[in-house]
C-alpha cells in the first residue's frame, strides 16, 4: 500500500471517530439512559449501625421502617396473614368468643400495627416476631408471642386465651411474621414499644376530668362509654385493670404520642392528667387463672 493511502485511510478513521463522538453526545440529551429503575421491594430497607450498646459494648444494628402489605404474602401463607390482619382490624368479629368488651387491636395498634409508632402511628407490631422471647416484667421471664397475645386478650380485650395450636392464633403468629419480614433477629427496633413522659408534674384526676370533658368526650363519651369513631376507655366495654393500659404512665404515654388522633397534641400535663382520671374509673377486675 502506497503512503498517500496509508495517510488517507488514518484521516477517513479519525474523521468517523470523532463525528461518531460529536452525534453521541448529541443523542444522548434526547435518549434517557436511566429509564429502567429498581424496582421498590417491600421489606424492610438498609439496616444501619448505631451506637454501641451499653452493656454489652458491641455494635448495634437500627432497623428502617417499611414493612410488606398483607395482599403481599405468598400464596402459601396469604390467607393466614389475612385473617390475622383481619382479627386486628375487627376482634370481635373475626375472633369470636374470645373477646370480652368492645374493644379491638386497632383501637391501640392502628392500621393492624403496620406503623411507627410516634406521633399517632399506635403501637406498631412491626417486628414483634424478630424480638420475641422477651423479658416481661408480669411474667419475670421470657415470653413468647403466644403468651403475649394471649396476656392482652385476658386483659385489653378482657376475653379468653386463644389455644395455641388455634386457626386464630396461627393466624396472628403468622401476620406478625409476615409484617416483620427481613428484620434481623434482636435488631434495635426503635418504633416499638412506648416511650414514658419524663414530666415532674404531679397527675391531676380533677383536673383530668376537666381536660377529659374538653377534649376526649367528643370520641370517647361523657362517661368514657365509647362513640362510633372512639372506643369506651371504663366500664364492662373497656380493658380491665390487668391491662397494660390501666398503669397510669403507659396511657399517658400512650395519649400524648396519639391523641386526639389525627391531631396529637397534648401537652404531657393534659396527658399525665387525663390519664389519672381515666384510669380511677371502674372498670372490671382482672382475676389471673392457676395453670
């Protein structure tokens, strides 16, 4: 090959290298690289370290908030997580002859518990499954989650235990299961639970009352019997003084994270308060059964 074709052919090269970049940088302003995103999965998204722990002094791994829809379930298990969350969301209903007053889970873990907690998410249930066995001041031991259902059938809805092996209870055990899907075992669940109001004011049951008639009544009755949109908070309707809601710090923390719902602004006093009076009113007495 001559040196002038040589020459020719490194120019014709060059020439189509570099209109080949100029039209790809032309193109790419009108072609989106980027249009195929990941898809959003529904388990729980990146678990992040934290502080270390105090006692132990080993890292402590926090969970992140976002737990599967029921409809999400496999095949296998969907109508089990169904009805769980379908006892949840209506106990009397779909829990029959189990439940002794009017009120239901939803009343204090809102939306079946699939929340966070805080300000008006309820008690979130969302990884229960992953914490339980846990310590329980009542028992002085571990329980599971059986136990612990069971202990708030006996005493928030003031009914019977559910026997384990039950359609009811599996039910349930698998929804827990289900909403805390991917959250490692004993992870540092921060939503869970409640969170005490650290107030040097001194409940107030007269002056609950009065806070009470202002801002309760409306949802909840006069005489805390319960409306259509509030349930009863005294009386054979209501949770018994073996519940956790009878103790005076856990409704008061309860009130102030989530009350009035949508709108949760009381003061810790007006909570502390409101919570004196309602825990002074009758209610039916929890008598616990020899095993």
């Amino acid at each position: 090959m001559k040196k002038n074709d040589i020459l020719f052919s490194l120019v014709v090269i060059l020439t189509f290298a570099i209109v080949g970049a100029f039209l790809s940088v032309i193109f790419s302003r009108f072609i989106d690289f980027g249009g195929v995103k990941a898809i959003q999965t529904s388990i729980p998204k990146q678990i992040i370290p934290a502080q270390k722990d105090s006692a132990t002094k080993q890292p402590v791994r926090v969970a992140a908030l976002n737990p599967p829809v029921p409809q999400d379930a496999p095949a296998d298990i969907k109508n089990a997580v169904i009805l769980g969350y379908n006892i949840m969301m209506d106990t009397s209903k779909y829990a029959a002859g189990y439940v002794g007053n009017k009120l239901k889970c939803a009343n204090c873990h809102f939306n079946g518990g699939i929340t966070g907690g805080g300000k008006n998410g309820g008690l979130s249930l969302v990884g229960v499954a992953a914490t339980y066995p846990k310590y329980q001041r009542r028992q002085d031991y571990a329980v599971d989650l059986i136990t612990q259902t069971n202990d708030c059938f006996e005493r928030s809805m003031n009914g019977k235990p559910l026997p384990p092996e039950s359609k009811e209870m599996t039910a349930i055990i698998t929804y827990y299961q289900w909403i805390s899907r991917g959250l490692p075992i004993y992870a540092d669940i921060r939503w869970l639970g409640l969170e005490h109001i650290q107030s040097a004011h001194s409940p107030d049951t007269v002056k609950g009352k009065q806070v009470f008639a202002q801002r309760c009544a409306m949802c909840h009755g006069n005489s805390g019997e319960g409306t259509q949109i509030g349930p009863p908070l005294w009386g054979n309707d209501s949770f018994n003084d073996g519940a956790g809601m009878h103790q005076l710090e856990n409704l008061a923390a309860f009130s102030h994270e989530n009350m009035p719902k949508g709108n949760p602004d009381l003061t810790a006093e007006d909570a502390l308060d409101i919570a004196a009076y309602v825990t002074s009113q009758p209610r039916n007495h929890f008598v616990l059964e020899k095993k």
